[in-house]
C-alpha cells in the first residue's frame, strides 16, 4: 500500500490550533459546573489568548521566512561570486593557451 506522508507545515498548525481551542470552548461548555454568565466570560478569556497565541505564530513565521529569504540570498550571492572567480580563472587560461598557439604558429 502507498502511503504518503506530507507536512502541512505552518497552515496546518494555525488550522489546528484554531479548532483546537474552538473544541476546547464547546468542551467547556458541555463540562462547565458554573453559571452562563461565568463560561462566557470563560470563552470570551480563552478566545482572545487564543487570538494572541495566533498572531505570536503568525508574526514568528514571518520572521522565520524573512531570516530564510536573507540566508538564501546571501548563499546564491556567493555562490555567483565564487562562479564569476571561476570563469575569469577559465578565460584567462584559454587566453594563455591561445597566446602559446599564436606564438607557436608565428613564431
């Protein structure tokens, strides 16, 4: 049988933190022994720390794919440096060898 595994990555955890805390606010409700008034209340605390835990993910994966942007540049900048080195080091032997067969068919 093939199975694939993937990895819903930072969609897949805000997704799951939000209908975590929502089946934890139903839960509440079924289970809760005090008043309407308190579970509410209850819900109301619960929900907003629920929004700040979101907006905290939010604003790190923005940081995150910032940091990861910047490092990737940096990588692909060096990498085209090291690659132009490359090509001049090249160029200049090929200029070398064709200065040797002038010389040789000239001289």
């Amino acid at each position: 049988m093939n199975q694939r595994h993937t990895d819903g990555g930072p969609n897949s955890f805000i997704s799951g933190l939000l209908v975590g805390g929502l089946l934890g606010a139903i839960a509440a409700l079924w289970l809760a022994p005090q008043s309407g008034k308190k579970t509410q209340q209850m819900i109301s605390k619960e929900a907003h720390r629920l929004q700040r835990t979101a907006e905290d993910t939010v604003e790190d994966l923005k940081k995150n794919a910032e940091n990861t942007s910047n490092d990737i540049r940096e990588k692909a900048d060096a990498a085209r440096h090291d690659g132009q080195e490359w090509l001049d080091h090249q160029a200049d032997k090929v200029g070398k060898a064709a200065s040797k067969v002038r010389n040789t068919v000239t001289g």
